[in-house]
C-alpha cells in the first residue's frame, strides 16, 4: 500500500485530533505557508458499497467538496460570484488512481496542492489520505478553466488567483 512520507506532504502528518477536528471545518483550512489545503470528513454509510468500501466515485465528491472549500477559505463565495457575473470555475479534466479503499467511518483528508496556474487556467493535485497513516486512498490531477457567462475562457479575476497561489508552496513555480 502507497503512503505518503511526511517529508512528501511537508510535514503535515500524522495530524493529530485537534487539527482533523478543524479541517473537518466546512471550509477545510488554508495552509499558505504549507502550501496546501486541508479538507476533513468521516467516511458514511451512504459512501459505501455493497462490499463495506468507499464506491470509487465518491472520491470525485470528496475532491469536488475540497476545492469549493479552498474558495470558502479564502473569503471566495462560488455562488454569489456565479450569480452576480456569470463566472466560475469548470473542470476540463480529472485523472484518478486509486490506491487502496476506505472504509466506513475512516477519517479522510483531501490535501489540495497548486501544480500548475496559467491565466484562465490551472492543475491542482488532491491527494485523500488518512491523516492519522498517510495511507494514500486515491490521488487525482485536477484541470480547470475559469469561464465567462458563454463558457469562453478568460482570465481568474485578482482575488481568486490570490486565494489559488496559497496552494503552492512559496518560491516554487507553477508556471
């Protein structure tokens, strides 16, 4: 089984009770300095298969969930920006690999990293992890485009590309 050395994840774990307990916030948790962010949850019985593991799609909802947060984190409300300007974020393109399943009630952390940030665009990579282990269940790169109203790309206004920048690590180039 892939687990994830601290010295990969730059020291994040384990994470103890009280740092699952506040990424399992509804906006996760920021890490600028760590250049990443954290987002916590309780596998469910509804996550699960007829074989007691998490159903593989479920993975794409946690991913899903985590990247809404990061923009809560950051003061970014999603919804308010859709309605107000027609702009928002898709995703052109996701890869899955699974590595090993979860399980009814395992804790989960959706670690979000910035890999890649061009001008409407960007490669995030989410790892979901168990933040006690650093067992790897699943790890996804992530493609979106920032669109307009039409779907046209165009450019990730100010205040988003703020928020983004803070999922890499300082001095690192995402270009």
């Amino acid at each position: 089984m892939l687990r994830l050395t601290a010295m990969k994840m730059h020291n994040l774990l384990p994470l103890s009770r009280a740092e699952f307990v506040a990424a399992c916030h509804p906006d996760g948790i920021l890490l600028p300095d760590q250049g990443c962010h954290h987002y916590g949850l309780i596998v469910q019985y509804e996550d699960t298969d007829a074989g007691g593991i998490v159903y593989h799609a479920h993975y794409l909802n946690y991913a899903e969930r985590a990247r809404s947060a990061v923009l809560r984190a950051g003061g970014i409300h999603l919804g308010a920006r859709l309605r107000s300007t027609g702009e928002g974020i898709i995703i052109r393109q996701v890869e899955a690999r699974y590595h090993a399943p979860a399980q009814l009630h395992d804790q989960i952390i959706v670690v979000t990293r910035l890999e890649q940030l061009k001008r409407a665009s960007l490669r995030l990579a989410q790892h979901i992890i168990s933040p006690e282990t650093g067992l790897i269940f699943a790890r996804l790169l992530v493609e979106g485009v920032w669109v307009n109203k039409k779907y046209a790309p165009c450019r990730f206004p100010d205040d988003v590309r703020e928020i983004i920048t803070h999922l890499s690590v300082a001095g690192e180039d995402t270009a």
